[in-house]
C-alpha cells in the first residue's frame, strides 16, 4: 500500500534528520526564522515600553505645568486626580500596547520637608495618605529628587517583568517635593502566544513557507551542485579517476569541483605510472622466465600483443583489458617450475613429463595469489590451455564454461607457439596456421574469437 501523494510530499517536508543539505538548509531557515521572530518580539517589548514611558513622563508632566496652581498642587487630593485622569487618557490611547504590556498602576508620593508621604484613592473614591515605612522606597524616592526621572527597565529576554518608572513632578521653586511613579507590566512571550494563539500560527505557517521557499531557492544554487559534487567523488574515489565534474560556477563551489578534478587527474597519473612500473617488471620477470629455453625468449610478450588485438576486437573497456594484458604476460609464469629439459627436449613427451607440464597453471595461479586483482587475472592463467571441445586441461572445461580471457590467450599462445621454431619441429607458415585454425573451429578454439583473430592486420 503506498502512501497519498499529500501524505508522501508531508513525510518528505518534515523528515529534516535525513542526511540532505538542502533539507537541513530549509530547517535552517526555519530555525533561523523563530530566532528572528523572537527577537523581534523582544524588540517591540522593549521599544514599545520604553515609548509608552516617554509618552505618559511627558504627558503628565506637561498636563501639571498647564495645570499646576498652588491650591492644586499643595492638595494632594486634587493632584491624585488630576494625574488618574490624565493617565486614564493615556491607557485609552495606547490600546495597542496592551497585547504586549497590561494596564499599568500608578502611585503619588509627597514630602513636605519631613517625612515621605504615600497619597492614594480607596475603593470608594476617597483619598487618603498614609506614611511610607520602606527604607528602600524612601531612598529611591531621594534619589529621584535630584535625577528627576528613574526606571528599573532591565534586559529584557522574554519573560514577564515589571518596569517602575518614578518622576519627579515638583514645580519650580517648591519647598515639598512630589513625586509620581508607575508600573509597567511587561507581558512575557509565553503569555502573549497564548493570548494571541491564532496569530501566532498563521505567522509560524508562514514562516514554514518562507522557510521552505528560501530552502529550495539555496538548495538549487549551493546545496544541490555540493550534493551532485559528493556523489561525483563517490564514483572517483570508486576508482573512475577518469570521472571530470563541470558546475560551470566561479564560486567556492565551482573550485571545490575543479580541485576534484586536478586530484583525479593527479591520481590517475600516479596510478598509471605504477600501473607502468607494474607492468615493466611483470615484463622483465617474463622475459626471465621466457629465458629459460631459447626456443620461448620473447613468447609471452608476442601473445600479450595478439591477446591484446583480440581484446580491441571485441572492443574491451579499459578495465576488462588490463585484466587481459596482465593475464597474458603471466600466462605461462608457472614453467618457472618446468625443468630446461622438459621444455628444450626435442622429442615427444613422456606421459609423466607432459604431468609436469600440465601443472604449470596451477602453479602460475600459486605463484600470483599476492597480486592486486587477482580474481580478474586468475582465469585466463588457469584456464588457457582449456579446449572448446573440453579435451584440455587442469579443468577439462569446454565451449563457454571457458572464461573468456582464458580462451583468448589460448589462440595467442597457440598462434605464437605455431610460427615460432620449437626444438621438436620448425615454424609453419601462415598458410598452415589458418589452416589449423580453420580445422580447429569448435575443437580447441572458440569460432566467434578465430573469425575476429584472423581478421586482424596483425595476422
């Protein structure tokens, strides 16, 4: 049962913890988003707040200068009203602030030279003082005396606090001192979100829009190349150092694929110069073994080319013809362990001496076993003296249960022991080879590989 297109594509949205750059881009995005989205909460807390204590400090102290007569103000009743209505005006107009800050609470105190007064209106609308008691209210209220103006605003990172303005609302030339205070309710972030839940997640909805716009938008200009760029280095570091990578970008992305590029073609350089080194001892280490008998100097390299014209044949990619070039140089590494005798004797074997000979594959394969990619070059070693018909050996393997490099180098390394003179019999000439490999279609040779051996201009 496969999933909704709708419930597929929320499954693809969401799943971020999946190893994707550009879904990790998006999430980004979106966490960057809320940060932004906080910070500007705080900044309108704060920025709000501090307007609306500049607006009510102005506001009042100009309303008691218009106001202010001696009556009033040495009547702290009359005062204590003039200040809740001008406030009340205040709390009407700033409507707009109480999604952030609730209704503030003010007080009015007074000291005519002696003590600190507090004045204020009880539930009945009667006004009363009472002295203060708190020693550190009496100090802030001193200190207000000659700094006019004291808020306890403090960083603000969210949380519901309390901002107490005091100010000092003296007239000139006075010999009391009064002064007015409010608080200022700052809403923590919490709250509003809870008091606003509907505008808070059309506003998250839209940042998850954004979010993902802005992801997709990032992803096609950096995530997507980066990710096409490792997957291009998966392939090189497979061992393809022939792999090249075009972004055609100028950017640090568009480096970062041209320095691939130059590693692989430094790599590949490497390889193939040791893949040169390799290939020039595995040459000389023949040409030793070939030196054994004077009748097989030079062997292995002849059926190396004729092996290798057949591989070009059958169009054989690069990897498919070193394994054939490598399994053609060691084809017969085995006769090392061939006494001279055997190899040079002039006369039909015996059976016991034609055992000896049979076992050089086996030991060619012993010998190579600490080779890299010796499964690839093991076959043809093994194998090249297989028959079409099965009558060869070690195996006794016939038609195409031979692998095929196996049944190459068997018609290069018959081809070559046929035009070359041996101690038992002199070189035929190429009339009589064709001949041979005529007669010996489907018997010792695969018929396909003859017709494409003898075609060639080599032959």
């Amino acid at each position: 049962m496969t999933d909704s297109p709708f419930k597929s594509a929320l499954k693809d949205y969401f799943f971020f913890w999946r190893p994707s750059l550009s879904r990790r881009l998006t999430l980004a995005f979106t966490i960057f988003g809320l940060a932004i989205g906080y910070a500007v909460y705080i900044y309108l807390a704060v920025s709000s707040t501090s307007a609306f204590i500049h607006l009510a400090t102005d506001s009042v102290q100009q309303y008691l200068t218009s106001a202010s007569r001696e009556s009033i103000s040495r009547n702290q009743g009359e005062l204590l009203k003039i200040v809740n209505e001008r406030m009340t005006h205040i709390a009407n107009a700033t409507r707009a602030f109480q999604g952030i800050f609730p209704p503030m609470r003010y007080s009015l105190y007074f000291n005519d030279g002696k003590t600190w007064q507090h004045t204020y209106m009880n539930k009945k609308g009667e006004i009363h003082s009472a002295p203060i008691t708190s020693a550190a209210l009496a100090a802030a209220l001193e200190e207000t005396k000659t700094k006019k103006i004291i808020q306890s605003a403090s960083l603000f990172y969210g949380m519901n606090s309390t901002v107490n303005v005091k100010i000092n609302i003296t007239p000139v030339g006075s010999d009391y001192t009064q002064i007015f205070t409010f608080d200022v309710q700052r809403q923590g972030f919490l709250s509003a979100f809870w008091m606003n839940i509907a505008k808070a997640l059309l506003f998250f909805l839209l940042l998850l829009l954004v979010s993902r716009l802005l992801g997709q938008i990032f992803s096609a200009r950096l995530a997507r190349p980066v990710e096409q760029l490792s997957r291009e280095a998966e392939i090189i570091a497979s061992g393809d150092y022939e792999r090249r990578f075009t972004t055609g970008r100028k950017d640090e992305v568009g480096r970062l694929a041209e320095a691939l590029n130059i590693m692989a073609s430094r790599i590949l350089d490497s390889t193939k110069e040791r893949e040169n080194i390799f290939i020039g001892i595995l040459i000389a280490l023949t040409r030793a073994i070939d030196a054994k008998s004077p009748w097989t100097a030079g062997h292995s390299e002849r059926v190396t080319k004729f092996a290798e014209a057949i591989g070009r044949g059958l169009n054989f990619n690069e990897d498919e013809m070193r394994a054939l070039t490598i399994s053609a140089i060691l084809h017969d590494i085995g006769k090392i362990a061939v006494p001279e005798q055997i190899l040079d004797k002039p006369g039909k074997l015996t059976d016991e001496e034609f055992d000896v000979i049979k076992k050089h594959p086996q030991t060619g394969a012993d010998i190579i076993a600490s080779i890299p990619s010796y499964e690839l070059i093991l076959t043809g070693i093994v194998h090249h003296h297989e028959r079409w018909d099965g009558k060869g050996y070690p195996g006794g393997l016939s038609e195409k249960d031979i692998p095929l490099i196996a049944r190459i180098i068997c018609i290069a390394d018959v081809y070559d022991a046929l035009t070359e003179d041996r101690p038992y019999r002199k070189a035929w000439s190429k009339e009589q080879v064709r001949q041979f490999f005529e007669e010996n279609r489907e018997k010792m040779f695969d018929s396909d590989l003859v017709d494409i051996f003898l075609k060639l201009p080599e032959i």
